[in-house]
C-alpha cells in the first residue's frame, strides 16, 4: 500500500478520533449542523466535475467557502451519505464554513481525462486550454452564485491536495483569499514522490501505482488494482522480482498508458517533468498562503521547501508563511502529535498547529476574525525539541559551513593537506545496502530518524564523524555534500546522510507514558539523507557515464533541516551506493535502466576521495 492511500487512511481515522476525543463532531453531529448536496459543476470546455457541498444548516448568516480537489475520492457518496468529519481539522469544523469537496478531472466520478499534476498554461488562448487554476477558478465562480456565501473563498489539502492547492495561486479567482498547500508535490523527478535527483523511489510508486491507476468502476466510485503483490518482506520480493522492465508487463502494469508506465518512460529530466512542475508558476500570488511541511515526511519534505522558496522568490512583497515540524506526511492532521521515533516532544504539537495556527489563518483571512499575527516561518528545531520563529527562511545567522572527510573516518573543520588520501567500497546490487533495519511489506515510516549502525555495520557503507562537540551545533538550512569520486562502473548511485551519533550513558523516555526510557547511547540518529544517481551529476536532462577510475565531483543536495547536535555528540556523515528498496537498484553501468536486463547489474570499486588535491567535503548551515 502506498502513501498517499496510506495518508487517506490516516486522515479518516483521525476525523474519528478527533470526533471521539472532543466529544462531538462525528457523521450524526455533522448531519445535524449541516446540508449536504452534490453537484456537477460544468467548466469552461464543458467538463463536468463532481462536487460535494456541506453548508450549515444555520442559514441566518453567509458563510466563507473552504474547499478541497483531490484525485482521491470524495466519498460516501449520496446526498444521505455524509462525512465523518469537515475541513482541515475539528475547530474549523465547529467555526462553520461551507465545506466543499471536488473529485478532479478525470477522477472517480469527474468527467474529463485525468492528468497527474497537470501541467499549468500561463496565456490561455481559449476555453480548451485548461488546467488545475481554470478549473479552480470556474469551481469557485458557481459556488459563489449558488451558495449563501461570504465572497470569500479557501482552498487547503495535503500531498495530492497540496499540489491542487499550489495549482490553484497562479491567476486565482478574486475571490481566493487563503490557500494552505500542505505536503505539496512540486517537481517529481527531483524532490517529490517518483524520483530524487533522478533516483527512481521504486517501493512507493510500484505499490501506489498498482491501485491508484486501474480501471475504473462504471459508477465512478473505485478502481481496480491492476494486481496484488502480497509479501512480507520488502527487501526480499523486489531483490527476488530482479531488472524492472518485468513491470511493464501484462502481469503487471498492464495498460500501456498507465501512469507508471509514463513514469518509467521518461528516466531523465525532459519536457513531461518540465512540464509538470509547478513551481516556475508560482509567481505574481495574491492570496495569503500558508505552506505546511513535516520534517519526517517521506514524500513531498522537498516539495513544501520549495513551494515556499518559489513563492519567496517570484512573488515579491508576498504574503506567503511556512510551517515545518516533526510530522510525517500528514502528520500535522493527526489527533495528537506527541513523539516520533525516538523522539519526545514532551507535549502536543498538533494541537498547537491546528488551533493556533491553521484555524486562525483561515478564520483571519476568511471571517476577518482574531490577527494575522503569524511569524513569516514557524520551524520545529529537533535535537533541542523547540519552536522557534523568524523573519526569513534559512535564517540571515545561518552560514554554510565546510566539514572535510579525512582520514581514519574523521570529519573536521581542517581540510586534508596530504598528497594521499582514499577510502574505497564496493557496491553490489545483488547486496544492496538496506534502507531501514525493520523486515516487513510496507515503507517503515519512521527510516527518515532511524538508528543508522546497523548501515555503519557495513562494508559498503563509509562513515566520518567529528570529534565530540564541546558546544551546541545547530542545523538550519539546505546541506550540501561535495564529493570527489571515481568508480569501476560507468555510473552509481551517492546516497549521503547527516546522522547525529549520541554519546554513552544518555537515554530518552519512552514514547508512551509509563514507558521505559530508552537507552541511547551510541545511537546514529539520522537527521537528513538524500540520493543522486550518478549520471545526472552535471545535468538532469543530459546524463553522462562515469569514466572508469576518473576523479570526479559529485554534489548532493540534502533538503533543508532544523536540528541541533548537543555537547557531547558527534556529527557523522554516511556515505553509500544503495538504498533498497526505498530506491531502485543501479546496475552501475550507464545505460536505461528500465530496459537492463538481469546481466548488466555489475559490482563496482567506489572511491571517496579525501586529500589535498581531491577534497571531498559537506556543507552545514550553521546557525551562529
């Protein structure tokens, strides 16, 4: 099962729970304070799109719109059939607005064809050029007519959601005042979703798209999944499924215009991820935004940054906000968000979150009620485990600073000042390093601030790490790794990973009350990792072979992060070629990989270089 139907899952129980826990909003509390209605909403080319309308059964007063689009369903359907529970979060729900609810084009019982992140048209010539903003903006100029509204229209949603939220900025009806794009997708070859720097994320997408993407039911309301993969191991069913190009068979992903197969056809960074990527548009904004982001989310960490960072920059004067904590993806939409991992957070976060922040936003910029008060960036800042606000993001105190691979796994602020310097590995895709320590059929979400010494174990796997630090360290902004590199294989994969080690005698309390504390010494506590297939070092759109045992550079870009590495701790770098199989295989030869057969996955010798003349190094954005 995949993330985002693992997200709809979660957000359905926590309408439940959140029903249970504050004892009252449910089906029978939202059937007697509001009218439920549905719709076909015609658009401009004639598309109808399905609609589901929940207005408060108080008709003294107009209310504002709040609305959701997602390729997710809006189900129960039927006029009778009502929702467990409305909006974003439980106190919207209680502030009444007019909840609306759109199947997307193309989606369950939407006409039209479907489109993954449709790509945006910036000079519409006429009514056939359509896209997410036209079909927003036509969505909201009928509810606006038939609704006992305000004028004032919202749009909010998470992962999918969060992209049509995004979608919906450029060229906004009037009369969108608040937009919250949350866990937005942004650019999926990338940072989001199917591949990071060109490195294809196989266990997500070739569960997700197994079911997303079938055939559809002749009423609208499911699909088929195109098959079942049932089995236990991960690690074990995609080692034992071998070269990819089985996947695109009739045992599989069928139908040769399945969105996986459009995926897998387009291995490097052409015109249909170009296209698709949103973030070029988000320029002249005028509603008020508030992007939300989890420092854990497994999916689309990249995607709320960089939504955030191209309002920033391509909207000047913008009233634009980010919000990032210690979620996974969707987290912040929990009923409560205490710890994660091994972390305590020694309260609840996402009641803060939800009452203080998403519902003031929204009631401010739709109601006109309570301030609009909220620092430009709200950050989470692990290790420390506090909020912290500033006024721009990364933080102007915020400076890049070099720590250099040496020798006997050491990572200092010295950079290497002898003619020699290497270490070496190799890498074996018939071995491949595991993403996580835990055995089962689905991503372990928690992998993102797992324990890394069952990697550090490895032969495969290099590490450095600083002596113990004799102050705070604190982390916020973009990492950089620069690595000088050569290899026996005419391409490999780099996955680098900034790990906070924690030293003897330290423990933390257990994740639950009454638990024991949980002993933490020597724990290699991941903070940020990232991937780059090897080919696409100098372009996305133009991948080149590695030259055997030639001395190369390769940059990894990490996403961005807020932690602090307290005294005592060292500060270790990870570096290794495999990452299965959160990450697909490379076959360390320079070729389609989609297309390799069995023979072509070939071991490789992978040096890191570290000396005066070839210096790998990473850059840390320290806050001073």
């Amino acid at each position: 099962m995949h993330k985002r139907f693992l997200l709809l899952i979660l957000l359905l129980s926590t309408c439940i729970c959140q029903a249970q826990n504050q004892a009252a909003p449910d089906t029978n509390w939202i059937r007697e304070n509001y009218i439920k209605t549905e719709q076909y909403i015609t658009m401009r080319d004639g598309v109808k799109l399905f609609t589901a309308i929940y207005a408060p059964r108080d008709s003294s007063q107009a209310y504002p719109i709040l609305m959701q689009r997602t390729p997710y369903s809006v189900r129960p359907y039927g006029v009778n059939k009502y929702r467990r529970s409305l909006g974003p979060n439980v106190y919207l729900m209680r502030e009444k607005y007019i909840f609306v609810y759109q199947d997307a084009r193309g989606r369950y019982k939407s006409e039209g064809t479907f489109r993954e992140m449709t790509p945006a048209i910036e000079k519409k010539s006429g009514n056939k050029d359509v896209d997410e903003s036209s079909d927003t903006y036509d969505t909201i100029e009928w509810l606006l007519k038939n609704t006992k509204n305000n004028g004032k229209v919202g749009q909010s949603g998470i992962s999918f959601p969060g992209f049509y939220s995004s979608a919906a900025l450029p060229d906004a009806h009037p009369a969108l005042k608040a937009v919250s794009p949350q866990a937005p997708m942004s650019d999926e070859f990338i940072g989001d979703d199917c591949y990071h720097n060109g490195a294809f994320f196989l266990m997500d997408n070739f569960g997700f798209y197994s079911g997303f993407d079938g055939p559809k039911s002749a009423d609208g309301e499911n699909y088929k999944s195109f098959f079942n993969a049932e089995y236990k191991d991960a690690y074990k069913y995609f080692l034992d499924f071998g070269p990819l190009k089985k996947a695109n068979t009739d045992a599989y992903f069928s139908d040769p215009n399945s969105i996986w197969r459009q995926t897998v056809a387009h291995p490097v960074y052409d015109e249909f991820w170009e296209s698709r990527n949103i973030k070029k548009h988000l320029k002249n904004i005028k509603p008020a935004v508030l992007v939300v982001g989890g420092w854990f989310d497994a999916e689309d960490l990249y995607g709320a940054l960089k939504t955030y960072a191209a309002i920033e920059k391509q909207t000047p004067g913008n009233n634009n906000r980010l919000v990032m904590g210690p979620w996974t993806h969707g987290g912040w939409a929990a009923p409560q968000w205490k710890s994660f991992a091994q972390y305590d957070f020694g309260g609840d976060l996402n009641k803060y979150f939800q009452e203080e922040i998403e519902t003031k936003f929204f009631n401010f910029y739709l109601k006109g009620k309570g301030s609009s008060d909220q620092p430009e960036v709200t950050v989470y800042e692990t290790g420390s485990n506090q909020w912290k606000n500033y006024d721009v993001w990364p933080p102007k105190n915020s400076e890049p600073t070099t720590y250099y691979l040496n020798a006997k796994g050491s990572l200092t602020a010295a950079k290497p000042n002898a003619k020699k310097g290497e270490t070496a590995y190799e890498s074996d895709p018939a071995n491949p390093v595991p993403y996580t320590s835990v055995t089962g059929s689905r991503r372990n979400n928690a992998y993102m601030a797992e324990d890394q010494r069952f990697a550090s174990k490895r032969p495969d796997v290099l590490s450095f790490q600083t002596d113990s630090l004799t102050s705070n360290v604190t982390l916020t902004g973009e990492i950089i790794a620069n690595l000088m590199v050569s290899t026996t294989g005419s391409d490999a994969d780099f996955i680098v990973k900034v790990i906070d080690v924690w030293p003897a005698n330290t423990s933390v309390p257990g994740a639950k009350e009454g638990d024991k504390a949980v002993d933490m010494s020597g724990y290699q506590q991941m903070v940020r990792a990232e991937v780059l297939r090897g080919k696409f070092r100098n372009s996305f759109s133009k991948p080149e072979p590695f030259t055997k045992d030639k001395v190369e550079k390769v940059t990894v870009k990490l996403n961005e992060t807020a932690h602090t590495f307290k005294k005592g701790h060292r500060i270790m770098v990870q570096i290794q070629s495999s990452w299965f199989p959160l990450v697909d295989r490379n076959p360390q030869k320079f070729l389609n990989i989609f297309e390799a057969s069995e023979s072509d996955f070939q071991k490789s010798k992978i040096t890191i270089h570290h000396n005066a003349q070839y210096s790998s190094s990473i850059l840390l954005p320290v806050l001073k």
